[in-house]
C-alpha cells in the first residue's frame, strides 16, 4: 500500500485517459468560438458570500458541500472553493463593468469544481465542468440556443441517446403563490416527511422537489406543478422557447418536476440525461436561466442564462455505451544510433524535427542499437531515425518501422520526408495510428 493516496472523491486522471479529456476540452472549445462564447477563468476560490448569495443558502451545494477554507489570518475572508462557476462568473461579470459591453456577454469556463459530496460513482468531490453562460438577453431565442449547443456538444463528442428535459420554474411574479401552495401541499404530509425536509420546508420548500432522499418520491411525483402556475408572461415565455426548440429540431421531454438544485434559476430550467439514466446522480449537464442573479450578486436587473456540463459523467457514459476511448497522439518518430555514447547526435536531430513540428523523440538511454529499435516499436513510433557512419555524409537512415522499409535520406529533407511519409501513411489505407 502507497503511504500516500488521492484524496477521497478524486482521481488522478492519468494517460491514456486523458487523451480523451483533452479531445473534450478542445471540442468544447471549438464548440464555444464556432458559437461566439469568450473564455473567461475566474479563481477556483471565492468568497463564500458569493455562493451563499448566488446558489442559495438552503441548498445541498451550501448547505452541505461547499469546501470551506479556514481562514489562515485576521484579514483573510471566509473563502470557499467552488461548486460551480456560474456565480464566479457573475461576480465578474459585475466587478468588471461588462453591463456596458454589448449584451449578451456570452462567456464560456472550463474546469475543476469541488463539492464535498458522499462520492460515488459519477459523484466526486473535484469533477469539471464545461460552462456556457449568456448574460444580457431575457430569451427566449437564446435559451433555444443554448440547448441545442448543449445536445450538439453530446453528438460531437460520440455520446447517443441523450436527451434534454425541460421545464419553465416562474419567476418573482408566479412562484411565490405556487411556493405556498406547495407549502401547504407538504405541511398535510407532514408525518412522511424526513427530518431535513420538515426543516427546509419552512426554509425553501422548492428543495424539497429535488430531495435525494428515498422517501420523498412518492409525495414529489404527487405535488403540485409549477407549470400548471405559471403568470401569463413566464407562460408566453415557455411556449417560445419550445417553439424555437421545435423550429431548430432538437427534441425535448416536458419535466414539469425539474426544479434544479440551485436556487438562482427562473423560467427556464434543463437538464442532460442518458435516456434511461434519469436518476438524480445521473445528469450529465445542466442549466437554466437566471434572471435576477445579477442584480442579487449586486449588479443592475440582468437577465442570463447557461449551463454546466459535467466531463466525467460524460466520459463515464461515452466509456459506458461502448464508445471506443481516443488514443494518445503518440511519437512520430525515434531518433536511434549505432554510437551508444552519440546522445548529443540523437538529442540534436530530435530538436530539429521538434522544431519542425514533428513529434519526435530521442533515445537517451546509452545502450546497443537493437535495443534502441525495439524501445522505438514498444513505442509505437512510425520511424525510426538511424544515425551511421552516413552521418558523415549528411544521410541518415529512416526506417518504417511498420512496414519493415529503410533507405538514406538527406538531413536537410528529413522533417519534410517524415512529415509526407507520415500524411500518407495516416491518411491512406493503412490508417490506424491514431490522431496526432
Ligand atoms: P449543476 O446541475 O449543479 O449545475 O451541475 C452541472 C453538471 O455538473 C451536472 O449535470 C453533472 O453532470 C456535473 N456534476 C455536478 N456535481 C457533480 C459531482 N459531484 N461529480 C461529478 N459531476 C458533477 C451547475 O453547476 C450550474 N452552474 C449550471 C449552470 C450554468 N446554470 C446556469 N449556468
């Protein structure tokens, strides 16, 4: 047993799984350009206001997970790491003035959040996100178009049968008499209500909808619906964004149950799931509108809207419907040589491919040239680079290490050959070594 492991509900996530990561975070970021979204990185830690504020005291995330950080001197505030970007990205929002850049501010963040959560499978205390948020447009075009960026992040990265569920939570004009009626509804099944839920009811009774405990099922599928409530203008709001859904063709579930477990969200509220795998652990994205955030955060009344897409449940799912992990760009070519003791020769035509743009590699080890060309082919290298006695003559030996081919070529012609060679062997018949 190490002395050492990776804190409870982390991973360390190593090669050749991170392959798969980076093909991930580079499409999400060629997703976020192709749409206009802006990279933006907040810090990893914040004032823990920020969040009590913004996610809202009485929810799973404040209450329960949020990492706190001791405050290490006088001065220092009381500062939590992340759950989630989305109130970071407020902040910022507000902090740097962007209510004067044209509207939306459509910005996008990827990386770790932490929630202190039992871990389980697809539930860990350090998970990323993929984040997309849209601040300064009241919708409902731009809700359509959010979602169906959502779904084509799903189908891009491999992932089928995803589906969104959607659903309109009302806003300051609607939910209050729908939070009494529920209130109501909760305080008659008083005796079946566990003891969190019976405090929280008092507190924010819409928590109790997206409750994980077990014994709430029964009553939540009974309670009453907010979309059954909602005013006039949310109503009309709702019916757009469908429409708008409906006139791109992403299909969509109405889940007049979906409250989320944040509190910032009003009118429109999703959430990704593999059809089947509805349960509450399993989303694998997430969002919704959030029209009075700003100005809770301190701002001006900006409405916004985004969502979060969890990479790890992703990738559990992409590994889970058999979808093939994307192999590592490997090394193109090894640069051996009949001298053991010639390191500086190899290291300098290895920097010169590099230079070049090749992904090459010298062998540093001071040991025989057959040893050095079966470390080149455990490698998986396309070429191997052979430096003899050719060298005095500016030639090197490029062999093929898969097809069992050598000849001499010109040090000067030597990126330019690997480089072709190279092209034609991924594209042809031959292809298989992978991407790079
Ligand atoms: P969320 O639903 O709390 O929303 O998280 C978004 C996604 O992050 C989830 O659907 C899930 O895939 C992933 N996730 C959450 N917790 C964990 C965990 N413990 N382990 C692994 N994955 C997890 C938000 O965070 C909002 N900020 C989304 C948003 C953006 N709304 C508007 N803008």
């Amino acid at each position: 047993m190490p002395t050492f492991k990776s804190p409870r509900g982390t991973r360390d996530l190593l090669p050749p799984e991170t392959a798969t990561w980076t093909r991930l975070e580079r499409l999400a970021a060629d997703l976020a350009i192709r749409y206009g979204y802006r990279r933006i990185e907040t810090p990893m830690f914040e004032s823990a206001d920020v969040f009590e504020r913004g996610v809202g005291e009485i929810t799973d995330i404040v209450e329960k997970e949020l990492f706190r950080l001791a405050p290490r001197t006088e001065e220092s505030g009381a500062w939590a790491l992340r759950p989630e970007p989305t109130a970071g990205i407020v902040r910022a929002y507000i902090q740097h003035g962007m209510q004067t850049w044209p509207q939306p501010v459509r910005l996008t963040e990827t990386g770790p959040m932490f929630r202190y959560d039992r871990p389980q499978a697809g539930r860990y205390r350090q998970f990323w996100q993929w984040d997309i948020e849209a601040i300064g447009d009241a919708g409902p075009a731009i809700d359509a178009e959010i979602v169906e960026l959502g779904m084509r992040f799903y189908r891009d990265a491999g992932l089928v049968g995803v589906e969104v569920l959607l659903n309109s939570i009302g806003d300051p004009a609607c939910r209050p008499a729908y939070v009494e009626e529920l209130t109501d509804y909760y305080r008659g099944h008083l005796d079946g209500l566990p003891e969190l839920e019976r405090v929280r009811l008092e507190r924010n009774v819409l928590r109790l909808l997206d409750s994980k405990d077990p014994a709430m099922a029964a009553l939540n599928a009974a309670a009453p619906k907010i979309t059954d409530r909602l005013c006039e203008a949310c109503a009309g709001h709702f019916a757009e964004v469908r429409a708008h859904l409906d006139a791109l063709g992403v299909p969509y579930r109405l889940e007049p149950g979906l409250v989320r477990g944040l509190d910032y969200y009003t009118r429109t509220a999703f959430e990704f799931y593999v059809t089947g795998r509805e349960g509450q652990q399993q989303a694998i994205g997430g969002g919704g509108r959030y029209d009075g955030l700003v100005e809770l955060l301190g701002g001006r009344p900006t409405p916004g809207i985004g969502f979060g897409i969890g990479l790890d449940r992703l990738i559990l799912a992409l590994a889970e419907t058999g979808v093939e992990p994307v192999p590592e760009a490997g090394t193109v070519a090894v640069v051996v040589g009949a001298d053991p003791g010639d390191t500086a020769g190899r290291l300098r035509v290895a920097t010169e491919l590099r230079a070049a743009g090749i992904a090459a590699r010298a062998d540093l080890g001071q040991r025989k040239l057959g040893k050095q060309l079966e470390a080149a082919a455990r490698d998986h290298a396309h070429f191997a680079v052979i430096l003899g006695d050719e060298l005095a003559a500016g030639e090197v030996g490029l062999r093929d290490l898969p097809a069992g081919t050598q000849k001499l070529v010109a040090v000067a012609d030597l990126a330019r050959e690997i480089e072709r060679a190279h092209g034609a062997h991924r594209h042809g018949a031959g292809a298989g070594a992978g991407p790079d």
